[in-house]
C-alpha cells in the first residue's frame, strides 16, 4: 500500500504525459512488471501495453526499503521517520503526504452501497492479524471481543476479514464478502476503523476513515503510525523486529487494559 503514495508523490515531480510503471529491476533494467489491485484504476500508473512516456518505479529498490536486512529470525527495520516518507527520500521527496491512495470504480462503490445500506452507523474491526510473517503484531482475540462486547450496545460492529478467519459475536458477518479494495470502501462508510497494525490500516487512509490501531513493540510507531489515526503503542521494549514468538511483545498485549481501546473509541465517534 505505501508504494500507491510514494507513486503519488512521483507523479507530482515528473511532466503531465509520463505515467508510473510499477516494475521489479536492477534499478536500470526491468524484469517484471508488478500488477496489483492496489494500482488498478490509477490514472496515472501505466498499464503494461501502454505506448506514454514511462516512470519505472522499482518496488524491489533496497534503497527505498525500510527493512534494511531480513533473516529468518528477525527484520531491522529502519524507524526514524514513517515509511512512506522513508521510500521518497531515493526519490529526493521531503514532507510526503502520509496517507496512501486507491481509486476505485463505480462497480466496487456501487456494490459496497448496497451491502451496507441497512447497517446504519457502523464501526468496522479486523480482530485478526497474519501471522505467517511474524506473530508478534498481534492482539489477543479475546480482548478484541471484549471492546466489541462493549460498543455493540451503541453502534453495529462489521467483522472485515478473509472467509475463514475466526468471527467475533455481536458483529455483523462482512468476512469474505469483499475484495480488499471493496473492504477499504466498507471501512469509508464507517465511522473508525479497529485493527492492530496491517494491510487495512493502511487502506483505510485512502477514504479518509479514522483507525484505532493497536502498535506493538514487534515496530516502531514513528515507522507506521499515521498522525490522522488514533495510535495506542504497546511497546516498551522494542522495535524488536522478531519473526518468532517475542516474549516481551506477548507480555505487553496480555498486560494491555482492553478499556483504552473502548475508550478512545467512543471519544473518536461521540458514543
């Protein structure tokens, strides 16, 4: 999702008639052209066929990474400043707008129109965390139930999510029902939007719609924290950067009072 703001920012430097071609490389020579539902629909990310004027921007760019190195145990990140504005600086951009972009089409805003036009006010929640990566940005389940527990007796709670992820009770059942653009507009329509730090969060700036992210100490919050979001930062002990189970980061989330979230919460949408 970030690299939809860094082409953004791009784009503001270079002349009106030369698109983005989103490509992996050598930085000089391309050897693959990246396609993502992230950039469809862009009108300035070049389609592979087309004869404009090209930008290749190289995603697998290690100067532009703010993962420095990756082993199997653990990624150092880099967390002196967010990473969108991290990915600019190869571009010589300083002071990026911080929030990433998707242009959807009349389909997708036609479609989430109507799955949501009996909820009513709402507030959307992704309780559930991928963890094939590293467990540690995790939030316990059970908590999440809790604060759901709570503010569904004031505002619908909509679960996003993959079909087979686990389900809270007391929400209404949106898992598998969109596509990942359709689920960033299902969270436009919504009041705030509850996760821990991920893929939604991010999408979630591209409509505008408020976040309440759970950060722990698995990154820095410098790194992905967007000022417009309300950010509760778990970690006292890190970045630790741990691709396996961290001790300090499970005893941080199990020590956390669920109640902050409830809390912050209800001050961001007046219930």
């Amino acid at each position: 999702m970030a690299w939809t703001a860094v082409a953004r920012e791009v784009k503001k430097k270079i002349d009106e008639d030369i698109k983005i071609l989103p490509c992996e490389g050598d930085g000089k020579n391309i050897t693959k052209f990246v396609r993502s539902p992230v950039f469809e629909n862009n009108p300035y990310i070049a389609k592979t066929d087309e004869k404009s004027r090209l930008f290749p921007l190289f995603l697998n760019n290690p100067q532009a990474n703010y993962c420095k190195t990756d082993t199997p145990l653990m990624a150092h990140h880099r967390y002196d400043k967010h990473m969108i504005a991290q990915m600019c600086e190869f571009y010589g951009i300083e002071s990026p707008e911080l929030k990433c972009e998707m242009y959807f089409t009349n389909y997708e805003r036609d479609k989430v129109k109507n799955l949501v036009s009996d909820l009513g006010v709402f507030i959307t929640i992704e309780p559930v965390s991928k963890t094939n990566y590293t467990p540690n940005r995790e939030y316990p389940f059970a908590k999440w139930q809790k604060v759901v527990n709570d503010l569904s007796r004031d505002v619908t709670m909509v679960q996003l999510g993959a079909p087979a992820s686990r389900l809270l009770n007391n929400v209404t059942d949106f898992r598998g029902k969109t596509s990942f653009r359709e689920a960033a507009l299902v969270i436009g329509e919504s009041k705030a939007f509850l996760s821990s730090e991920g893929g939604l969060v991010h999408a979630a700036t591209t409509v505008d719609t408020t976040s309440v992210v759970v950060i722990t100490g698995y990154q820095h919050p410098d790194m992905v924290a967007y000022p417009q979001n309300v950010n509760i930062n778990l970690g006292k002990h890190g970045p630790c950067g741990l691709k396996v189970k961290c001790d300090e980061c499970f005893s941080e989330v199990m020590n956390h009072n669920y109640s902050e979230i409830i809390t912050k919460t209800r001050k961001l949408i007046s219930i």
